[in-house]
C-alpha cells in the first residue's frame, strides 16, 4: 500500500516543534564558515539486531531541520517501521500502529502534532507474488513501454529493474527480494532472507512532490499525514495503482475493423502483389492489439484467397504471435495481481 512517506512543515524550532536531546552525539549539525548552525539532523535506526558483535538495522527514520528555510522534515518507510521489512505490506488497518510507532520512535528527540505535518512524499506501492523467476517479468514489461511516455523517460538497470519517471513521479518495477536482500553494509532484512524462494514483483509510484501529489490525475488536493490513511485516500490510492498500469501496460485496440473496405483494398492489393501478405505489417497489428489472426483470416477469405493459401498466412503469423504469448501471459499475470492488490480492504 503505502512505503516510503516524507512529512514537512514549515515553523518554529522550539514554538511550533520542539528538538529534544540536542546534545547527544548523534545529532549532526551543519555550519557555515563563521559557525552559524545552518541545519541539523538525527538518523534513528529501525530494527536493530546484534550478530557476532555486529549490529544491523532494516530501515530509519531521518529528522532534518534547516534554520535557514525554517522548516522541518521527517522521513521513513511505513513498513519497515510497523513489520521490519517492505517485504511485507501495509494493511489499511495499521493506521493506528504507523502512529503509535512513529510517535513512540521519535519521542526522544521530537515534540510536534504530526498529523499537522504535510506529505511531501508518498510511496504508493504493492509487492505481488508471481509464479516464474521476476526478471522473466522485467523483461516482458520492458519490451511493451516504450522509451518516453509522456513526460517520463524509461530505464532498464541491469535486467532487474524498469523504471519510468520525470521530475514530480517515478514508476518502478523490480525484483523486491533481490533489492531487500543486497543491502547496504550495516543493513540487514531478516524477512527478506526468510522468502529467498519468493518471487516477488515491487510495483511501486514514487510521488516525489507536493505539487505533484496535488495534481487532478493523482490526488487533487495537498495531503496532511493526517488524510493518508482517510477512506478517500486509501481508494484513490488503490485507483491509482490499476490506472497507472494499465495506462502504461495494457494494450487496447484503437479501431473498429471495417470488414467490407478491407476485404475490397486487400483484392485490389494482390492484384498489384501477390505476395502482399508482409509478415511485418501483420506483426505491427497484431501487436498493438488493432487486428487479431482470426481477423485476418476472414479478411482473406473475403478477398478470395484459397483455403491453402489461408492456411499457411494463419499458421505464420501465429507462429509470429507465438513469439510473444508467454510475454503476454505474464503481463497478464502481473495485472491480474494489480487487480487485486488495488481492492481497499
């Protein structure tokens, strides 16, 4: 459901928020050359274990606040702090436990009404379970999105992640357990360990800015941390993972095919060219979901083509189909997880 989340808010030190404990060491300061403190943070750590007298921790929540723009930072990852791990998803019913846990985190270093606090990130993502090795599935996405959508670039790193995206959004599909396994030094995912024999597919939108969270084909409006777990938000969140796939992913047939005009063009064609049923042109349509081979075949059999002649057009561009009908079958097997990880439960 929801990842990595950033809050923001603009004030005070010590009248609208108040940073406690600035002492300890591990609060970093930022000065300029004449001492003036310019900015401090504090990285505490999330599930910390001891193993052969080393420590390791899955996750953190970074405090930052700038003196010189005035305004305060907070971010983390939703499910790193309720369950020790993205691996495992955020229920809409872990509301009260994101408060709890994040209140209780932070207590020692800040005092402020975060529900006040206003969301200048939100990761909205699921991990789906899949039955064949992830980067069968990386590739197959790969190859159906082209190389700019809209405003996005794509990139494919190293076979194991596709990612889409522009300055306000990213769209990311990668291999969560290999990405949650290959940690940093000092970072370690115990639950990622455990499903080693998982496959498991992230999909994940990044909403990387306010202004961007705001606009009409996301959410409409700036969010509080208060809004995120609302029963508006929850369902336009859920909305905006099956749009945002099929609007990237899944081909539809842009037009109705009108047999009559067909038929009469092909006759005039073969008259000009016998052999002008070209195996690319078919590829192009039957790609992009215009025509299907049984299309094709009624079209033949209309212009008169001979049973024998019908026969072996069908059986090549079946064989050209063939090519891709297990890239089919997965995406297909990726949106029908999509589906139903975009049910508010």
């Amino acid at each position: 459901m929801y990842d990595t989340l950033t809050l923001t808010k603009q004030g005070k030190k010590d009248a609208d928020f108040v940073l406690k404990n600035e002492h300890l060491e591990n609060w970093q300061f930022v000065n300029n050359g004449t001492g003036e403190v310019l900015a401090q943070k504090i990285i505490i750590p999330l599930n910390e274990v001891t193993e052969r007298e080393k420590t390791f921790h899955n996750g953190s929540i970074g405090i930052s606040y700038s003196h010189k723009k005035g305004s305060i930072s907070l971010t983390t990852s939703l499910p790193k702090l309720v369950y020790g791990s993205s691996c495992i998803e955020l229920l809409t019913s872990d509301k009260d436990k994101v408060y709890s846990l994040l209140s209780e985190k932070i207590e020692p270093y800040l005092d402020a009404d975060l529900s006040d606090f206003n969301v200048y990130r939100l990761d909205n993502s699921c991990n789906l379970p899949l039955s064949k090795p992830i980067p069968n599935y990386i590739n197959s996405i790969s190859h159906l999105i082209p190389q700019r959508v809209g405003t996005k670039n794509k990139g494919t790193f190293q076979g194991e992640t596709v990612r889409v995206q522009d300055k306000t959004e990213t769209i990311m599909f990668y291999d969560k357990i290999n990405q949650a396994t290959d940690m940093q030094k000092g970072d370690k995912d115990l639950v990622a360990e455990s499903m080693r024999a998982v496959n498991l597919l992230r999909y994940e939108i990044q909403n990387k800015t306010p202004q961007g969270i705001a606009s009409k084909k996301r959410y409409g409006k700036k969010l509080k941390f208060a809004n995120i777990f609302s029963d508006e938000v929850l369902q336009r969140s859920a909305n905006l993972r099956l749009l945002t796939f099929e609007k990237l992913l899944i081909t539809v047939p842009k037009y109705d095919i009108d047999f009559e005009t067909y038929q009469a063009e092909l006759k005039y064609m073969r008259e000009k060219n016998p052999r002008v049923m070209n195996d690319f042109g078919w590829y192009i349509l039957l790609r992009e979901g215009i025509i299907k081979v049984s299309d094709v075949a009624e079209l033949m059999q209309g212009a008169d083509y001979t049973r024998q002649a019908i026969y072996k057009t069908v059986s090549r561009l079946r064989s050209l189909q063939n090519k891709r009908s297990k890239s089919s079958k997965l995406i297909d097997e990726v949106y029908e997880q999509v589906m139903l990880k975009s049910k508010v439960a």
